[in-house]
C-alpha cells in the first residue's frame, strides 16, 4: 500500500512538473522519487529453510544445514561448523562461486581465513573458530560432514 501511496504522489508532482506554469515557460524535469519496501519471510510467502539464509534446520532450532550461495553467515548462529558443498557458480554474469571464512566481520583482509572462487563444484571445511562465512555468486550450500 505504501508503494502505491509513493506511486501517486510521484506521479502527481511529475504531471504538476510537465504541466509547466501560465507564463509559458519551458516544463522543468521532474524530482526523481525512488521507494523501498522490506518484506520478511512471512510475508513474501517464505517458509522457514526456504532460501531464508537465517532459517532454523527441520527441528525449528539452530542453525541451518543448507544456506544461499549469496551472503555473509556467522559460524554458530546462522549456520554451524562443517563441511559444505555447493554444486558451483549459479551462472549469469560472474561465471566464479566464490567464498571467505573469516575471523571477523569488520571487512578488514586481516579478517580473511581463507577464501577461494571456482568455477565448479567446491567444498569447504567451516570451522568452530571461524566468526562467519561470506559467498557470492554460489548455488546453495549443502553440509555433508
């Protein structure tokens, strides 16, 4: 509703910049009016597990077993130490699947453990002392140990 509120009003002050004024003079370009909404899981119709990179494993407690290929995930909170594997880059523009474990999230190069971009199917090993795990341009990430 909120969106079609911001719509309206933007519509409005673009027609009112186009309209010009009585004295003829040229019309002005109009105010460029951008809006955002945020939607939780709930309500995009996202169950949990559900390429919800936070979701609870299948008992609805604690981490998750299988997480998006896209994201930064704290170690013990959003996902557990492992093993991890993910079938490789999810293709479009960036043909890498790329990955960090870092041992902090202040996003130092100092932070980086580890980190690796392939272009096939990769394996990690999440360790307990890890802080979280970042990735980008993956297909999701499976725990097989």
């Amino acid at each position: 509703m909120a969106v079609g509120l911001v719509g309206l009003v933007a519509g409005g002050l673009i027609g009112s910049a186009v309209g010009g004024d009585s004295k003829g003079d040229a019309a002005q370009p109009a105010e460029t009016v951008t809006a955002t909404e945020t939607v939780t899981g709930a309500e995009a119709g996202v169950a949990p597990g559900d390429a919800d990179p936070g979701a609870s494993d299948s008992t609805g407690e604690g981490p998750a077993d299988e997480f998006a290929g896209d994201g930064t995930f704290v170690v013990g909170q959003d996902i557990e130490a492992g093993i991890y594997r993910s079938a490789g880059p999810q293709g479009g523009l960036d043909p890498y699947c790329s990955w960090q474990r870092l041992s902090g999230t202040s996003g130092e190069a100092g932070d980086i453990i580890a980190a690796n971009a392939t272009k096939g199917r990769t394996t990690v090993t999440i360790a307990a002392t890890d802080k979280a795990f970042t990735t980008t341009g993956c297909k999701s990430w499976q725990k097989v140990g």
